[in-house]
C-alpha cells in the first residue's frame, strides 16, 4: 500500500490535509486537520474511491465565514464545527483507529453528513414520481363526453378520494356516486360520498362500501355514464365474501394471501374467485349504463384487470387457474376457501360475456410513467439516472440483494452504469413471514427491502430510498426508510441486531431506532413501490 499527501484545496487549505492510500489498485482519501491541538476533535473520514477529482471547494452552506471542507465538497464536514452550524450538527464521526484497515475505516466512518443531502435529493425524486400520478393530471386527459342522462362515480382504492374530488373540479355537468378508500385516506368532496374501511385485512365497513357500489350503480339506463375511478388497495376496501360466508372468512383469506409470500396477480386471482363484487362483478351490475373504467394502476404490467382485482375489468383467469395457483405457490387456505375453490359455484364473468359490451378501460397512471419523471428530476439536476424495471416482483429480501450487487458494481467498477448514478425501480415485492411463532414483526415490503439492502451493502458510498407511492408500507404510518453503507453499523451500535431484525421481518422497529423511517404521510395516489439508490 502507499501513501501520499496531497495539498489541500480551497479557502480551508491552511488547515485541512489530504491523505490519500493506494491499496490492491483501488485509490481511498480521508482528511485530517493540519493543527496538532485540534486533531482529535475531527477524525480522519474515508471520504472517495476510486479518484478525488471534482470533490473539491464548496464552503459550510449555513456558515459561509467556515472554511470549506477541503476535497469532502457538499458532502463533508465543517471545521470549526461549532454548534451554530446548522448543517453539520449533530453527525459526530467516530474516532478511527490508525491501525485499522482502509477497507474497515470505509465501512465504519459515519456516512450521515455525507448522506444528509443525498436523503433530500431521493424525496425529491419520490416527490416527482408521486406528482406524475396526481389525480387531476391523470385524469384530465381521460375524461369521458358527459351523457344524455345521469353520470355517477364509483370508486375504490387508496387514492379514490383525491380522485373523486379531482373528478368533480373537472367535470363540467352534474354528478352523484361513491366511493370507499381506507380509514384516514378521506377529503372532502362536493357530491361524491367518500367511505373509508379497513386495509390491508378487511372490515364491516368495507362490506357496507360494496353494497353502497351496488346501489349507486342500480336501476340505470343507456343513456347513462358510469365512472368507475380504480386504484390500488381496493381489494381489501371491498370485500364481498360470496354464498354463505362471512367477514371472517374474507379476512382470513387476506392474511392467508399476505403471508404466503405470492405476487399481487397471484393473490388477485384467487380473490376474484372468492368473492361477490371483484373479477368485474361490479361492471356487470352497471348494464346497460355506458362503463368508462379509470384506472391508476400499482400493479407490474399494468393490467387493469389487477388493479384492485378487478370490480369493474373482468379476468380471463378463471376457477381451475386459481386452484392451480393455490398449489403452486403451496397457499395454506382456510377450509371454507378451499372448499368454495374446489366447486364451480359463483364463478366470475368471462370477458366474452354480452355485458361487458362497449366498456371502456384507460389507464391514467402508472409506476412506469412515475418512474420516468423521477429520472428526469435527476436528469434535471445533473444526476444520471437509470430505471432497471417498473414491474420487479419477488421477495424483498431477495430483490434487495440483488439491488446490492448492481450497486457494488457500479462502485467498484462503474459497471454497467457509471458513477455517479441514480438507480430507480418500481414494481411490488413480497414478503414471506416466516417465523410467526415468534411474534408478529413490524413493517411492509420496502422497509424490509431497505433493511436487506443495507446488510447486503454494508460499506458502499449508496444512499437509498425505498416508500410506497400511497405513503404507507404495510400497516404501520410509514411509507419506507432511508439507508445507505452506515445504516447496519447505526444500527449495531444503537442495540438493534439488523439480521435478527430482517429475520423477524421487523424492519419498522430497526428503522424506526435508527431514526431513518420516511414519513410523508398519504399521497393520494398509489403507483406502487418507488425505489431509488444513489451511488457516488
């Protein structure tokens, strides 16, 4: 290994020194202060591999009398580091050992001061990838000529509220209708009744929503225009358990599918079979009105049948699909399901039937349209951005370490794309609880996504942001967490054990210690999961 001195640049130059180490053809830095007295107050910070160029002269944004942290730029640490700099306070760096590897010190040096704008600019891109599914956008360009006779809105989902009230700004006749979206997701409409229930496990509220659908919908002619306004959550928001079963039942089935680990189209297609208002159930009920579906979809690929599972866009899958599903993915039904499943009873609608005539179905929204504005808000700024897919689905966990791997080799060997980058994806993992006697762990699927990224990239110059475009993850008031190469040494030396944590599937509590969870509240909207990681 050798090592050098270099000059240090910028107005800090008399009190800032350069280090720098070439080790096993791979370039580190860290800097010290050139001032004996004061050398033990600011240890030496791994700050770059793999070059130092273009790092240097930025001064202390809040203090600009404070020298600029020498090749650190933006991202490092004011000098004087006094308590009325705002923006490096409260980021103590760790005193690092002489003796200790380069390699240790790149993993162990505190990484928050460097992140902290990093974390900013990721909500940005969160920020432009929910705006690109703002209700009114969406459904300005979509709306249907106005009837001769009644129009009514139904709705379901998430975000059906913000719809409905972007619906009538925009619309320029009369209308009636409602729509149900999850308890605390409401605002105020005009003339559409908004409904909330329960998400992710059904409740009697949700039932008392599917029947208010129903009757909105009743007694309608042809020369009326139904709006049926669909986004995703609306599975759990209308439950309808068919024959003789009840709330239960349909709940149980919620927490079966949920914990089985299978995809959304998966789950979908076997609620559709078990239930008396999805897999287009509801589109039947409004012949011989005119059915325009508009549709935000959260689902990979954007079919609208999916889309909330379908009330109002029946499915080609039918009853021996699901069943074959149900095995295939070794789903542990309750035995009313099962025994529901294994009849022909109550069957959904084939797309071929004569009441689907006419129908129309638009897609508004996607993960895929919300992920090209967040790449270029990144462009915008100079960042380069690239989107791997919208559409990934698998295991958190697994993807995760997946993501680790693209972003290991970016930073070692700016493959396949160069640093700096932005990495985006969207789409919607899973997770599989696997170890339910213990307890129930805390958290959804992006927090678990961002707790096996930072295990699995442990040391690397990355900050990441992964939330749910809804603004919640799971159940909990969270939409995702931050993380980046410092996050599971936070977290070890807060008390927290991240891979006791990740196998508990408790990635809320780990985040929530470590004070990294990302709370923006409800959006409104709901494209699916939002994931970004940058790499410097």
């Amino acid at each position: 290994m050798r090592r050098g001195r270099m000059p240090a640049r910028g107005k800090g130059a008399d009190s800032i020194i350069l280090t720098s180490a070439v080790s096993g053809g791979q370039r580190y830095a860290w800097t010290t202060l050139r001032d004996p007295a004061r050398q033990g107050q600011l240890p030496r910070r791994v700050i770059r591999r793999g070059g130092l160029g273009g790092a240097y002269g930025s001064l202390c944004k809040q203090r600009p009398d404070h020298p600029a942290p020498s090749v650190l730029g933006r991202f490092g640490y004011c000098p004087v580091n006094d308590d009325r700099c705002e923006r490096h306070q409260g980021f103590p760096a760790p005193k690092i050992p002489a003796d200790q590897p380069l390699r240790v010190w790149r993993i162990h040096a505190d990484l928050r001061a460097m992140t902290q704008d990093d974390r900013t600019f990721l909500a940005s891109l969160f920020d432009a990838a929910v705006r690109a599914a703002d209700p009114e956008t969406a459904l300005r360009p979509h709306l249907p000529d106005p009837p001769k006779g009644r129009t009514v809105v139904i709705g379901a989902g998430k975000g059906a509220a913000q719809l409905a009230a972007a619906f009538e700004r925009l619309w320029p006749a009369p209308l009636d209708g409602v729509v149900v979206t999850r308890h605390g997701y409401g605002c105020p409409t005009r003339t559409i009744r908004v409904m909330e229930a329960a998400h992710p496990v059904p409740d009697a509220a949700g039932m008392e929503a599917a029947r208010a659908l129903f009757a909105a919908v009743a007694d309608l002619t042809p020369d009326d225009l139904v709006v049926a306004l669909i986004c995703g959550g609306g599975s759990a928001l209308l439950p309808m358990p068919p024959g003789d079963m009840g709330l239960e039942d349909e709940a149980a089935l919620n927490r079966a599918l949920l914990a089985s680990g299978a995809p959304i189209s998966v789950m979908n297609a076997i609620r559709k079979q078990v239930s008396g208002i999805k897999g287009g159930r509801l589109a039947a009920a409004c012949h011989p009105a005119r059915l325009v579906s508009l549709v935000v979809s959260d689902v990979p690929g954007d079919d609208p049948a999916q889309v909330a599972s379908g009330p109002t866009v029946p499915d080609a899958k039918g009853r021996a699909e699901a069943r074959a599903l149900v095995q295939s993915w070794r789903i542990d039904l309750p035995p009313r399901i099962a025994d529901w499943l294994a009849g022909e009873e109550g069957t959904a609608p084939m797309p071929d039937d004569p009441v689907f005539a006419g129908q129309e179905v638009r897609v508004m929204a996607s993960a895929r349209i919300s992920l090209e504005a967040a790449a270029a808000k990144a462009e915008a700024v100079g960042v380069p951005a690239v989107i791997l897919s919208d559409a990934i689905e698998g295991e958190a966990r697994d993807v995760a370490r997946v993501h680790a791997a693209i972003a290991r080799e970016v930073a070692l060997r700016d493959r396949p794309f160069k640093r700096p980058v932005v990495i985006l994806s969207g789409g919607e993992t899973t997770v599989t609880l696997r170890d339910r006697g213990r307890g129930m762990g805390r958290g959804g699927r992006n927090s678990e996504f961002l707790l096996a990224l930072a295990l699995a990239g442990e040391g690397l110059p990355m900050t990441a942001l992964a939330a749910d475009t809804d603004g919640i993850d799971g159940s909990e008031d969270n939409a995702g967490a931050f993380a980046d190469g410092g996050t599971a040494a936070r977290l070890r030396a807060a008390g927290r054990d991240p891979a006791a944590d990740l196998a508990g599937n408790d990635a809320y509590s780990a985040f929530e210690a470590s004070g990294d969870l990302f709370v923006p509240g409800p959006t409104g909207t709901n494209v699916n999961d939002f994931r970004a990681i940058l790499i410097r």
